[in-house]
C-alpha cells in the first residue's frame, strides 16, 4: 500500500486561491518603476501561456493521471486570474503588456510546436507511459521556483509592491509543495522515469525563453537575481532539484540566470 499524500488535492480544489484585480492596492497604481514594469512585463507573458502548458502535458499519459489533472484545473484558473491581475497593474501604470517577440529560432520552435510536436509528443510520449509524469513535475517545480524567487525579489526592490508579490508567492508555494511531492513519489519508485526526467531536465530553459530567447529573460527578470542572497536562493533551488530521486549532479539553472551588468535600484 503507498504511503498516504501530505498534499490534498481536494481541499486544494475547494479553496483556490484567486487574486483577481479588483484587490489590488490602490497605491500600486502609477508609481512603478521602469525597472519593476519590465520585470512584471515579463511575468506576465510567463503567466499567460496557460493554455500551451496544459496543451503540452494534457497530450501525453499524464491527462490519465486524475490527481494531476484535478490539479491542474484549479492551477489554470489561479494561473488565469494571476495574468489578468498583472496584466491591470502594467495598464495602470501606462504600460501595455506585450509578449517578447520571438527569434529566428523561436519562430521555427512555434510552428514546430503548433504543427508537428502535439503529435510527435504524444506518440513518444505514450510510449513511455506514466513514467513521463514524474519529468513534468520536475519541470513543473523548477519553472514554479525561479518564478517565485524573481517575484520575491521583486517585492523587496519595488516595496509598493510587496503586498501583491507576497500575495502570489502564497499561490505558487502551494503549486510547489505538489510538484515537489509528486515529483519525489514518482521518481523514487522507477528507474525508467528517473531516466526520463534526467533527460528533460537537462533540457529545462528558463520560463519564457523557449520563442524569445534568453534575451529578454537577462535583460528584465536575471538581474533580479544579481544581489548575493539571490545567488544564494538560486543554488538552494539547484541543490533541491538534485535532491530529487536520479537527478544528481544535474545543475539545470545554475548557467542560465546570470544577471547582465545593470542596474537595479532599490526604492
């Protein structure tokens, strides 16, 4: 019999945590930086491609997976209603949001993706079977914790900012104690998954850089990072990965969040 799960997805279910935009803080209205307006720029887009992740994993075994996907349907509605409050934020403070535009490359990865991958991927991916599942959260619990250490950095650089940045963190620890458990349970009861995911997560980018490049990502959101503490969170999310079952040694964002040269102010 396996162990009972600390995580209830039920009451997960029942309580959603939504922060919609008619809570937000009147005294976040018009007094953001530039700095801080680009940092939620890129947020933003990450936040809204709800309908592409889901479409990425709803094709593969992991849509027979109930517990995954009960999960994943609250996720998406705190996912939708998070963009939309960002979203009124950047309009409140003049700035309207676009996504980053894609490379060369990108361009060639969104075709790629909107034509031929759901069917490559679900065709491989059936193959392996629910062992794919464990490579999803894995991927599912580093994207969740670079995104809630960048928002956490955030709040500290733009204090008006705070009380909406703690908000969302609360969202995204819930979404991390799921992944990290299920993540754990999967691994450590196959070898075949371990393998799978060790692949995918030395393929892990940075949330966003799939179609724009990293370009973007280090000129709005690395150099967040840039101050000792948060290069001392990013390894703490490093060593947590490998702590996962298989994924010794791997190291998937220590290369990619190096912050360019520039210059944050604090408020």
């Amino acid at each position: 019999m396996s162990a009972p799960s600390a995580f209830d997805v039920r009451a997960y279910m029942r309580d959603p945590q939504v922060l919609r935009p008619a809570e937000i803080e009147p005294h976040v209205m018009g007094t953001l930086s530039a700095p801080a307006l680009d940092a939620l720029t890129y947020l933003w887009a990450v936040e809204g491609t709800v309908l592409g992740q889901m479409r990425d994993i709803l094709i593969t075994p992991t849509h027979a997976e109930s517990r995954t996907t009960a999960f994943l349907s609250t996720w998406s509605y705190e996912q939708y209603w998070l963009a939309e409050t960002l979203h009124t934020v950047l309009a409140a403070n003049g700035r309207l949001p676009q996504t980053p535009i894609d490379t060369a490359l990108g361009r060639l990865r969104r075709a790629w993706d909107d034509r031929a991958r759901p069917t490559v991927d679900a065709i491989s991916s059936n193959l392996m079977g629910a062992n794919v599942v464990g490579a999803h959260m894995v991927t599912g619990w580093l994207d969740t914790a670079v995104l809630t250490l960048a928002y956490h950095r955030l709040g500290e650089i733009e204090p008006v900012l705070r009380g909406l940045t703690e908000a969302i963190t609360q969202v995204k620890d819930r979404h991390l104690c799921f992944y990290a458990e299920e993540a754990g349970t999967r691994l450590a009861r196959s070898a075949t998954a371990r393998r799978i995911a060790r692949t995918t997560v030395t393929r892990w980018r940075f949330p966003g850089t799939r179609y724009a490049g990293a370009d973007p990502a280090r000129a709005d959101i690395f150099p967040l990072f840039a101050d000792p503490a948060s290069r001392l969170a990013l390894e703490k999310i490093t060593q947590t990965a490998t702590a996962f079952p298989g994924l010794t040694r791997t190291r998937p964002v220590h290369h990619q969040c190096a912050p360019e040269r520039r210059h944050v102010p604090s408020r």
